[in-house]
C-alpha cells in the first residue's frame, strides 16, 4: 500500500516533536494551531493543511519544510526517528560543538568499513 502526502507528513511531525520532547500541546502553541488540528494533521489528515500551516510547523520543529512533503529515501523510513533524533541534537549544540561534531563525522566516514 502506497504511503500518502498525508499520512507521510503525519509521520514526519510526530517523530520530530517527539524527537524535540515536546508535546502536541507545545508544538501547537509554537506553531500558532489548537492540539486538536496538530493531532489532526499527525494522523495523517495532512492533505488539506495549507502551505502556510505545515511551513508554521515546520519552522517550530526547527526544520525545513521541504522535510515535511518531499518523500524521504526507502533506507530513510527506517532511520527516520533516529535521523530526527540527531538533528534535534545538533539544533541544541553551539556553533563550536557543532564544528567538532562534524570533524568527529568526517572521521567517522573516512575510516575502513
């Protein structure tokens, strides 16, 4: 069964605002919308949330939008959680940290598998 717009964007949201440790109720504060829409929207009720409402969203998780529409790679799916998880790590860290961090990856990358 093909994943819609709908259900894919319902995903994204609640595994980022999990991600942050945040509750639908902080998420839809942050976001300008009442907790009953963002739980709307989670379940997968996406498809007729307007530009301007997923980009409110998008902006309170601290990602871009395009996250929240484009379809990530099959490979993604299953590291969705864990990829959000990092990126709301690496939102929290100061620009040095984030520097070593990259530093650490690179060396990470380069090493025989």
């Amino acid at each position: 069964m093909t994943e819609t717009l709908g259900i894919r964007i319902g995903r994204t949201l609640r595994e980022r605002r999990i991600a942050l440790g945040i509750s639908q109720q902080q998420l839809a504060e942050r976001a300008g919308l009442s907790a009953k829409h963002l739980g709307r929207l989670e379940r997968g009720e996406a498809d007729r949330a307007s530009i301007a409402t997923l980009a409110a969203l998008a902006t309170a998780l601290g990602c871009p939008l395009c996250l929240l529409v484009d379809e990530p790679p099959t490979t993604a799916q299953a590291s969705g959680a864990a990829r959000a998880r990092l990126d709301a790590l690496v939102m929290r860290l100061s620009n040095p940290h984030v520097d070593a961090l990259a530093k650490t990856a690179e060396l990470f990358l380069s090493m025989p598998r």
